[in-house]
C-alpha cells in the first residue's frame, strides 16, 4: 500500500508540474496537444491522485504500524508464558522416577 499511495503521488506530481509550466490558453502536456479545460481536469485528475495516494500511504503506514506493535506485544507474551511454563515443569515433575 505504501508502494502504491507513493506512486501515485509521483504520477500526480509529475501531471501537475508539467500543467503548471504551460501558461498559454491551450498547450502540450506530456507531448499531448491539449485545451485549456483538458489541462485543467487533468490538473484535477492529478490533485485527486496525490490526495489519494497520500491518504493510501498514511492507511498503510498505520497498518504497518499497528501489525509491527501486535506482532511485539505477542512476542512477549509468548517468551513470558514460555517462561511460566518453563518454571512449572521444573516445579511439578510428571514422571514418577522425578518425584523420587
């Protein structure tokens, strides 16, 4: 998700910048030859890109997170009942020959 919320910042950027380097009423974008009102929805395809690749990027960045903290609250509480467990075996012998 990260991978893709940053590609489509790029691509968006990329549209954006080369939109905003064409000052006249109509122009090429990208080796297309455009009007003005395809370079302006093409502005606005590129601003609903970044904010949808922003918002992708942040949703995966959390996700990760939160599976990275999962992940380490559960390593612990398997070392901390390995421990437990461990102590009670050697407190509780379950072969008769170790209760001698």
């Amino acid at each position: 998700m990260v991978i893709l919320g940053l590609l489509l910042i790029i691509l968006g950027a990329i549209a954006i910048l080369s939109a905003v380097f064409v000052s006249e009423g109509s122009g090429e974008l990208l080796g297309v030859d455009m009007s003005s009102l395809a370079i302006f929805l093409v502005g606005v395809a590129a601003g609903a890109a970044v904010l949808w690749g922003y918002s992708i990027l942040k949703w995966g960045t959390r996700r990760s997170l939160a599976h990275r903290r999962e992940r380490k609250e559960l390593t612990r509480l398997n070392e901390k009942l390995e421990r437990v467990d461990s102590e009670r075996r050697d407190d509780h012998p379950t072969t008769p020959d170790e209760r001698i």
